[in-house]
C-alpha cells in the first residue's frame, strides 16, 4: 500500500508540528522552503529533520510549483507559507503579498489548469473578519483593516472561494492565536513565561484586551481532522477568551511572584484600532467533536502552564 503524500509550503512552526504528526500515521511529508540549510532549527527541535524531505521552491513561478507537484503527486497541499507579522507588513508589503496572494494563484492556477484532484488547504488568520460582539465567524464581514497582511490574506481568503468553481477541493484554514514552545521570544505569553521564570520585569501593552490563544498540538490533530473534509472553510481555535493581565498574573504566580511588581505598560505596543475581544467561533469545534470526538483542552491557564513548563 502506498503512503500517502502530503505537500507543506513552508517549513514555520504549524508545517513543522503539522509533520510530526503526519509522520507518527505513517505518511510521507517533503517540505518546501525559499533556502535548504543544514539544520533545519524547526525540524531539529522535533527531532524529525531526517525523516522528512525538503525540496526548494519559488512559489512565484508556476514551473516551479508544476515541477514539485509532478515529482511528488501529492494526495494534499497545506499552504502554510507568507509573511506573519502585522507589524513587519508594513515594511515589506510587497513580500506580504506575493508570498499569501501570488504564491496561492500560482498553486490553483497549477490545480486548475492540469485538472489536479487535490486537497489544498491554505492557512488564514482570524484578523481578515471583524467580530461579532467580540466572536469571528465565517459569517462576520471582512475587517477594513488597511495592514497588508489582513489585507493579502483577506484576498486569499477570497480567492479561494471563486477558484471552488472550477470544481477544485480547496479550504481555508482560519486560525486565532497559535502558541508554541518555538514561538519567538517577543510574543505575549512566551514573553510573560520568561519574564516570569527568569523573576524578570517587562514592558507590556495593554493589557485588558481578550483573546483566543490555542496549543499547536492541538491545533494540527484538528487541521488533519478537518483535511477529511472536502472544500469547507473552517476557524480552528479554543474558542476561549483570556485577558493579558490574567496570563500575567497567572505566569508569575507559577514562580509564586505577584505580577503587579514585574510589568509596566509601554504603549508602543499598543495596536491602533484594537478590539477589545477577538475569539473564534466554537460552531467548528462543536462539529470536531460530534463528528471526531476531538475537542480543544489546551487553553487558558493550561496553555500558560504548558508555555512556563517548555522553557
């Protein structure tokens, strides 16, 4: 029998634990990656860089994408490629959208063009829509936000939609807040665990805003759970709000520290137009667990625990 064949466009942190994964059922993964070094930090950190295959890709030229996709005959595709940063957007829009926009096109263009019975699952964040009362769902409208991440991804997002009416498996993937023991050090939690472990005092924004945080394992047993689906837009996230003054009251008091003397607030931090409540809708997490028995578990003070605990 034949393993199956699963294509992950870049090798950040969801390709990197999505492999794990996929490679513990058995199934073969090549990665691609703009440059191939040596160790591979992501792959090296799970102990899984021999047992995966990286290939070089330009996903702005469509031989490229057509050349990696004949050699491997991928059974699916999960573009986890793109810039990630509202912040480094600004600097480099021109990046923020070749890598989300273009790079998707060329892949459905491929798809398309050669009649390709692919899954192809592309990666979004919650910040394309605009809450509800505080929740996102698919049914919110799209935020107006100028940033060129939400504004690429926003297209991408769409794009998807239209290319379903050639008949194409396509989904997209909405994602909250995704935490990691190999999240960089200047993210919220990570930054508060440190702070925290190290009886350090550190420079915050504000702090009274909600949001939706989930664990990386968790969030990639539902993504291989949501792939046996066919063309469905799904948000996956807890689905369950914390405020940053809980997380810091909560990580500093893991090393039995009162919070209140380890932070002040700089608002450079702070981001214009902020939502007090951004969260993800629980109508996809309610259908994992009817249909797969899958439900999140890793959220709010167990997602902090797990963070301090992984430093």
């Amino acid at each position: 029998m034949n393993k199956k064949v699963n294509l992950i466009i870049g090798s950040g942190v969801m390709g990197a634990y999505l492999s794990t994964n996929l490679l513990n059922k058995k199934e073969k993964v090549i990665v691609t990656t703009r440059s191939i070094r040596k160790k591979m930090q992501n792959y090296d950190f799970l102990k899984i860089q021999k047992k995966v295959k990286f290939e070089k890709l330009d996903i702005k030229k469509k031989s490229s994408i057509q050349k990696i996709i004949n050699k491997h005959r991928p059974d699916k595709i999960f573009y986890f490629a793109g810039q990630s940063s509202l912040t480094k957007s600004l600097k480099s829009q021109n990046e923020t959208f070749q890598s989300h926009y273009i790079g998707t096109k060329n892949f459905l263009d491929v798809l398309k063009e050669k009649n390709l019975n692919i899954k192809f699952f592309k990666a979004n964040s919650g910040y394309i829509f605009s809450p509800n009362k505080g929740r996102i769902n698919l049914n919110c409208k799209f935020s107006s936000s100028k940033n060129p991440y939400i504004k690429a991804q926003k297209k991408t997002f769409k794009l998807l939609k239209k290319y379903r009416q050639f008949g194409l498996n396509l989904s997209n993937l909405v994602f909250m807040q995704v935490e990691s023991p190999l999240r960089y050090k200047d993210f919220f939690i990570k930054k508060v665990c440190i702070g925290a472990k190290n009886k350090k005092k550190i420079k915050v924004g504000n702090i009274n805003t909600y949001r939706d945080y989930s664990w990386i394992t968790e969030v990639v047993k539902a993504i291989i759970l949501s792939s046996k689906l066919s063309s469905k837009d799904f948000i996956i996230s807890a689905g369950r709000k914390i405020s940053g003054k809980e997380i810091l009251a909560f990580a500093y008091k893991l090393n039995k520290l009162d919070f209140k003397n380890y932070y002040s607030i700089n608002k450079k931090f702070y981001r214009k137009n902020e939502d007090k409540i951004l969260i993800g809708s629980i109508k996809n997490s309610s259908y994992l667990k009817k249909n797969f028995n899958f439900r999140f578990k890793i959220f709010g003070n167990s997602l902090i625990n797990k963070m301090y605990k992984s430093l």
